[in-house]
C-alpha cells in the first residue's frame, strides 16, 4: 500500500514539473509578448502594374509614385494612396464568446461550452492552447468568424456551470463591433447592396443607411453590434469588406482612419460632402474602388443582396 502511495506522488511530482518546464518564465514572457503581436500593415494599397491603368489614372491625376511603386491616389485626399482592409483571414482577431464575463478567471477549462458548440454544428469556440498564452489555456476562443461565424444560441453560456459565460439576452452580447470599408464595400462604390444588413439577426437596428445615386452607403452603430460577424461571409467582396474588431481595436482603427488623420465619422462624411458638391471627383472614386474590387480583390456576385 505505501509502495503503492509512493508511486502515485513520484507520478504526482513527474507531472507537476513537466508543467512548471512547460510554464517557466522563459516561455510565459515568450507567450505572452506573443499574445500582445497585431498587424503591422493593417491595410493593402492599390498598386498599378498594368500601364494601361496606369496611364489613365495618371491623366487623371491620380497617381502617386514612391519607392519605386505606382500608387492609386485617393480622389477624396488626393496627396494619401487609396488603402483598403486587408482580406478577413489577414485582419482577423480572437475574441471571447458571447456572455464572457472576468472570463480567464471564472474559467475552469471544463470544455463544456466547447462541446455544445459543437453539439450543435457552429464550431465557433475553439479551446486555448499554450500557444494562445498560458493564461489562455483551456479557455474558450471565437477564432474565425468568416467561416464559423457565431448564431448567438447562447449553448455555450447555458453549459457553462461558474458564470464565466453568462446567458443573457443575445441583443447584449459584446463580442466585438463591426467595422465597413467605405472604399472596398461594393455598396457604397456601385449601388444597392444589402448584403450585411440582411445577413445580420438585427437587420436595421445595427445598420444605417445614406442613399443617393452613388449607391447605399451602409454605417454599423457601434453601440448595438454584437459581434456575431454572421455580416462577414455575407459579404460578397473576397475576403469582406466588413470585419468585426474587440471594443479596443475598433476605437484604434476608427480614431485615424486608415492612417487618413482623420476619424471614421470624419471620412464618411468627407466622402458624403464630395458626392454632393463634386460629383466628378465622386464618380472617379467609385470607379477606382470597382476597379479594384473586380479586378484586384474579386466579388462574388451571387452574394449580392439588392433587397432589404
């Protein structure tokens, strides 16, 4: 029996110092300094290689030649080079599921939400790994939303038994806030797209729209997204031209604007005030952006949603 006693606190102590080795400093300060890492380039120019385009665009004027390279020129701050996000799978981040609440500290990595998840064929949540950081280890993850986007069913809140998911109303949830494109949104350089708004379980209530004849110009309020990203695959634009962002990403990226100096609100605006007192330099910006869309990007147009 003692022999017995003996074994299983050997086994005990084996088992404890492979984790300590795994968990040493070293490797935490490794992890976690790879926990902090965002995109560096967080948007993709418009570069001319054709030289028929580009000899039209720098009739119009708008061209910008540096480092060698031939930039598209934005029309509406005509000295910037039109930049656009980048596809969804290199502009994506983790966020928590919806519910999440004091979540590493509540969590004690049961996989229970995991598996009702999965249960019900929404793969979803993922589990942390040691390369998500120690901290994160067993601890439920929204990962891909282009793929799995969340359906807000809250299976992964009821399953849940310490409240590190809590079920709440799903018009509640707080995963993140969806961020549009202006220059990359089929809708507003073409005309009718719905296709986010309609894909959304909230439909109008998170969307608002500015029509005229540039298109629909499509706006998220960010105070009622959820950020399921059921919007994201929706978009018929290759890689979306809507991704969803954590709460402190998103007031990153909306404060300078796809480093235009100037806020989100401000560049919509902008592009707005444009189609109404300059509807020549209007019409070029749409046509550069469905240029690009097409011809660089790729649309899909069986995802094209012209009703709402």
């Amino acid at each position: 029996m003692g022999d017995a006693n003996n074994r299983r606190r050997f086994l005990k102590g084996i088992i404890a110092a492979s984790a300590l080795a795994l968990l040493s400093p070293p490797v935490i300060y490794s992890l976690n300094k790879e926990e902090k890492k965002v995109p560096k380039v967080w948007y993709e120019p418009f570069i001319l290689e054709k030289n028929d385009r580009y000899e039209m665009y720098k009739a119009l004027g708008y061209v910008i030649e540096k480092d060698g390279k031939r930039y598209a020129a934005n029309p509406v701050l005509p000295d910037k080079p039109l930049v656009y996000m980048k596809p969804y799978h290199e502009d994506r981040f983790e966020l928590e599921p919806p519910g999440a609440f004091k979540l590493t500290e509540r969590c004690i990595r049961c996989s229970l939400c995991y598996f009702a998840c999965m249960r019900d064929g929404n793969h979803t949540i993922r589990l942390g790994t040691i390369k998500d950081g120690s901290k994160k280890v067993g601890v439920p993850i929204v990962w891909n939303l282009m793929d799995y986007p969340c359906t807000l069913c809250m299976s992964c809140a009821k399953a849940c038994p310490t409240g590190a998911l809590e079920e709440i109303e799903p018009k509640k949830v707080k995963m993140g806030i969806a961020l549009i494109d202006p220059d990359l949104c089929w809708a507003w350089n073409s005309g009718d797209c719905y296709s986010c708004a309609k894909a959304c379980p909230y439909g109008s209530e998170v969307f608002k729209f500015t029509f005229n004849e540039f298109g629909v110009h499509t706006e998220v309020i960010p105070e009622r997204c959820t950020g399921c990203g059921q919007c994201i695959p929706a978009c018929p634009v290759v890689g979306a031209a809507i991704h969803v962002y954590p709460k402190e990403v998103y007031e990153e990226r909306v404060k300078n604007f796809k480093n235009t100096g100037m806020s989100y609100e401000e560049y919509t605006k902008l592009i707005k005030k444009i189609e109404n007192e300059d509807p020549e330099k209007a019409t070029w910006r749409y046509t550069i952006n469905a240029d690009y869309i097409i011809n660089k990007r790729g649309l899909i147009k069986e995802k094209i949603v012209s009703e709402f």
